[in-house]
C-alpha cells in the first residue's frame, strides 16, 4: 500500500481512483460502510482514502476526545490494507488547511487525482464552512455521477 503524505495539496496521478474521503480515525462501522460502497467499483479504479490527521476537532479547537486517534497508525493502516485499499492520502489537517475553500478543495486538491468516483459519508463538507452544500451539479464530478454521497453509517 502506497501511503502519500500531504502536508497541502497532493500529488498529481495519473491512475484511475476510487476514493474514500473521511477522518478515518479508526475503522469502524461508518468507514467500513464507506470501504464496502467503494469496493463495488474496483473495475473502474484503485481503491484509495484521504484521511485527514490529526482529527480537525483536535486540530481546530483541542477537544480531548479528539486528542488519540480511535485506532493507532499502523493498525489503521493494517486494516486499510485489508479492505483492499492500495493508496493512503494522510493530510497533515492544521489550522491553515482548514481554511481552503470548497472550490480549492474539488478543483484543485481532488482534481489533480483523476478520481472515477468519490465516496463520502454523512456531514462531510468539501473545504471550510458549507462545503457540503457547494459542491452542486455544476461540477463535471457530480454531473457525470461519480459522487456517491452520503454513504450511511450503518
């Protein structure tokens, strides 16, 4: 499994991705839900997950329940590897990340991936603030149904 650190924005890539997009601060019943939608279209890309690190409620406003991620590293990364995962975008999230724009985060960061479909679980929001609402049929992404969203948690 190819872990990718991005302390901004990630690398260009040319291969087809199927991705996850979530906190993934452990593996549980939510993002297994996500890892299962996401698997349906392994024909048509790579599985791959965006996680973001350390968990934004930590980053953001120091909330001690955020403080330890649910499952340490390795294990997340074991177990990522076992649902079939080949690429791990770990996104260094800082103060100053959470401030792109919904319209940096899709057209630039998410772009730059050549994504064939992105899966996303409930209250994901694509940048700061109401990223979520942004992210409309105006995009070729969405138009072209390649969002899966929101995938529930159970």
């Amino acid at each position: 499994m190819n872990i990718i650190q991005v302390a901004y924005e990630p690398p260009p890539n040319t291969e087809g991705l199927v991705l996850c997009l979530g906190k993934f601060d452990g593996i549980h019943v939510g993002h297994q839900a996500l890892l299962r939608v996401a698997k349906q279209y392994a024909d048509i890309g790579q599985l791959a997950v965006m996680t973001f690190d350390p968990h934004p409620l930590w980053a953001l406003k120091r909330d001690p329940d955020f403080q330890r991620a649910l499952t340490p590293i390795r294990e997340k990364r074991r177990l990522l590897e076992q649902y079939g995962v080949t690429r791990v975008y770990e996104v260094n999230f800082t103060k100053e990340y959470a401030q792109t724009s919904p319209e940096t985060f899709v057209l630039e960061h998410l772009a730059a991936l050549n994504l064939k479909r992105i899966v996303v679980g409930e209250g994901f929001n694509f940048g700061k603030g109401e990223g979520d609402r942004w992210f409309e049929p105006r995009l070729p992404i969405v138009r072209m149904g390649k969002i899966k969203m929101p995938v529930p948690g159970r």
